[in-house]
C-alpha cells in the first residue's frame, strides 16, 4: 500500500518536531507554541490586527498545516487592556491566500530561535556547576568597557568591576578567570567572569600547588587590592606541613607561577595565627618592632610604629595597613612613638579612593569602571575631569591627585638623591684605590 502525500506530510512534520525535541530537550508542546504564536506576528506585520478582535493561530500536530483565526473579545485586562477571554464560538478564519510559504518560513526561524537558545541554556547550565572554577579563557573581543571571552564551550562577559587595574586585554590573548556568576543581562542571561575577585588567587594557588589542592594547606584569610596587592594568611592541617613553604615552593617557583598568572600582582604570604598581636605583626609586614594593643571585643588595634618603620607600615597611599585591616578583620589605628594617629584602616575599602570623605557612590562607580582606584591613577590618568560629576566632586579628586603627585616627586627626589650618594661612594673608593696603586 503506497503512502499518501499527507501521511508522508503527517510522519515529515511529527517526526521532525519530535526528533527536535528530543536532542535539544525542549518540550515539543514548547516549539508548537512559539510556532503559532509567531504566525500571528507574521500575520500582524503583512496585514494588521483589528482591535476589536483576539487573533491566534492553530496548528496540526500531525500535518503541521496552519490557519489564522480571530475572535470577538470579550474581556480585557484593566491595566494593560490585553484580551483576557474571548469567543470562539464566533471565531472566523482570515487565513490569506499564500500564508502556507509565510507559515513555514516562520516554523524554520522559530525552530532555530529555540534550537539556540537550548544550546546557550544547556552551556548556562553546565557553567552553573562551575562556579568558583578557574578556566583558561580566550580574549575575543571588547563590548565597550566590558570583555568578551571565549571560555570554551561558550562566550563570558568580564565587565569593568571585575577586571584588574592597569590589565589590558589583547585579542587573541589567553588569561585565567575565575567563573563567578550566571547573571541577567540587556543581552539575556551570560556567564560572567573575574579576574579581580580574591577567589581567583585561592584557585590558582590550588593549581600550582599539590597541598592547597588536597586541603593538607588551607587559605585561612585573603584580602585583595586587585592588579596591586593581595595579602594571604595560611595554616596547616597536617602535621609537618610547612604552609607558607609549601605556597612559595623551592627557590619561589609556586607562587612566582601565580603572580605570573596575576600579572606580576603583588603577594604577601603569611601564617594565620589564632593570636590576634601575632596576626596582625604578619599582616603589617615587611614592618618590624610594632607595638600592638588589641581589643579582641571592638575588634580595634592600636598599633605604635618606630619612625623608621611608619612608611612600611602603612604602605603607599596606605595600602598595607588598608589591606592588613581587611585581612585580619581589626580597625586598626596606626600611631607614631610620641603618640600621634598617622592612618585609620577600618578593612571598609575596597580601594585606596575608598579613603576619599565625600566621594558619592555614582563617582566611585565610574571611576572603577576607568580603573582610577587608586591616588596614583589620578594624576597620571585625569580622564575623571571629563566625568560628569559635581564640581566639588572634581575638587575632592583634584586635592587627592594633587596629594600623590607631591609624594611621587618626593619619592623620586629621593631616589635621586640616593643615586648620588651612592655615586659619590662609588668615586671615593675609587680614589682610595688609585692611592693605594700609587
């Protein structure tokens, strides 16, 4: 018995949306539904709907043939005036000559629409189970300030907040990134990506090294400047386990690894300590001789640094003290010999900005956004003078700019002043040399 065109229609039509439904898994009800309602917007855009009328589509499970239908409404929503019962008992079909073409140009688009989005579901859903992960991703291109990577089996967004300061993205480049969030955007949902959250460093000290990755080395404490500094505390949890050893590996090999994935980031590695004095010592250094009063209840620390000492201390633009706060948990006052407060730290800032009285959020925001977090970015990069921000807001960041320009000139003058010296000793042992010949 030979088959019918419609039976060979039927078996095409069923068989194609099952078979569609099964690899993507995607209810085959879900597509039919998109299908019809698609029709009715094809229908709108070649012929108009009237008002008065609720238009819908029907749709043979078996055949795949359509019609367009209308029917009077009856009731509508109060707020958004949307058809909320109709009659369909006095429905009509207005299905027009040639709408079969239409209707199956229209199937096709919807078909592949939601074969696409399946695929980008099944990738979310598969980089759900990756969060905290690190992965080696692919620069591909940038969406204004934001990065696109590809991250392998998809693409992820790394927008302003969480890249590094003073990183720049090449095309083609490959980087580390650390899976942080599936998160909604004007674009849908996407995979966003760090390399700014203190995460990143844990993970890639558990790569590069064998005990952090068996939790014989645990990362008890982190703070983190991101593109500047991070401050790790480590302990044990075997016997015999040298953590800071382990971390820094022979001659420095493990976590000159990790600052290479950092960018050449700054590492302070340090024992965690249940002693708050002795954590806060580790947290301070390379400063020596601290002299430290704890309030374990307030959670203060008055800390009292010999004047050969303070600049160490409280690091630049007060960037050791800062993050020794934020590590430790201690607002942490820093106090000369003769008793005189140099710096506060509540381990509040994220930045050294952070410190600036008055700064509006909306004038943080855009400066990280510019990667402008510290005092230094200022001056050498015054792009905020375009922001569109309050004049007293420009003179906040002008006095701060202005602040570290005369720092850097100090620092620099000294600079100078010990090449000279250094000169100099150089010229005078050379002239007791010649002597001693003669």
């Amino acid at each position: 018995m030979h088959k019918t065109a419609s039976s060979m229609n039927r078996s095409e039509f069923a068989l194609a949306i099952a078979q569609i439904a099964a690899d993507r898994n995607i209810e085959a009800s879900t597509i039919l539904e998109a299908i019809k309602a698609a029709m009715v917007s094809a229908y709108r855009k070649q012929f108009g709907l009237d008002e008065e009328w609720y238009y819908y589509a029907t749709l043979s499970e078996e055949t795949g043939e359509s019609q367009i239908w209308r029917a009077p409404i009856l009731t509508r929503d109060e707020e958004t005036l949307e058809a909320l019962t109709w009659d369909e008992k006095k429905a009509e079909e207005v299905t027009p000559a040639g709408f079969g073409r239409i209707a199956a140009q229209t199937a096709k688009q919807v078909i592949l629409q939601k074969i696409r989005e399946s695929e980008k579901e099944q990738i979310l859903s598969e980089y759900q189970n990756k969060l905290g992960e690190i992965v080696t991703a692919m620069v591909l291109r940038m969406d204004g300030r934001k990065v696109v990577l590809d991250i392998g089996k998809g693409q992820a967004l790394m927008p302003p907040e969480e890249q590094m300061r003073g990183e720049f993205y090449k095309l083609n480049s490959r980087i580390s990134v650390l899976i942080k969030d599936i998160r909604e955007t004007h674009k849908g949902r996407a995979v966003i990506v760090s390399r700014a959250d203190k995460q990143l460093v844990v993970q890639l000290f558990a790569r590069e090294v064998p005990e952090v990755a068996s939790g014989a080395v645990e990362v008890a404490l982190i703070a983190r400047e991101a593109g500047v500094r991070t401050k790790l505390a480590v302990r044990s949890t075997q016997e015999g386990v040298d953590p800071v050893g382990a971390c820094v590996g022979q001659r420095g090999v493990r976590v000159q690894e990790v600052i290479r994935e950092l960018n050449h980031e700054k590492l302070d590695i340090i024992p965690y300590s249940d002693n708050p004095v002795v954590l806060l010592q580790g947290a301070l250094a390379p400063a020596e001789n601290l002299k430290i009063k704890v309030d374990e209840a307030k959670k203060t620390a008055v800390v009292i640094v010999p004047d050969d000492q303070m600049s160490l201390c409280i690091g630049r633009g007060g960037q050791n003290a800062r993050l020794a706060a934020k590590l430790t948990g201690y607002r942490i006052t820093i106090q000369s010999t003769l008793g005189k407060t140099k710096l506060q730290a509540t381990g509040q800032e994220e930045y050294e900005i952070d410190t600036i009285k008055g700064l509006e959020p909306e004038t943080r925001v855009l400066l990280i956004e510019h990667k402008l977090t510290t005092f230094g970015d200022l001056y050498r990069f015054p792009k905020w003078q375009e922001f569109e921000i309050s004049e007293s807001q420009k003179k906040l960041l002008a006095k701060a700019a202005k602040e570290a320009e005369a720092e850097q000139s100090e620092r620099d003058a000294q600079a100078v002043a010990r090449a000279e010296e250094a000169t100099k000793s150089t010229e005078t042992e050379g002239k007791k040399e010649d002597q001693v010949v003669e």
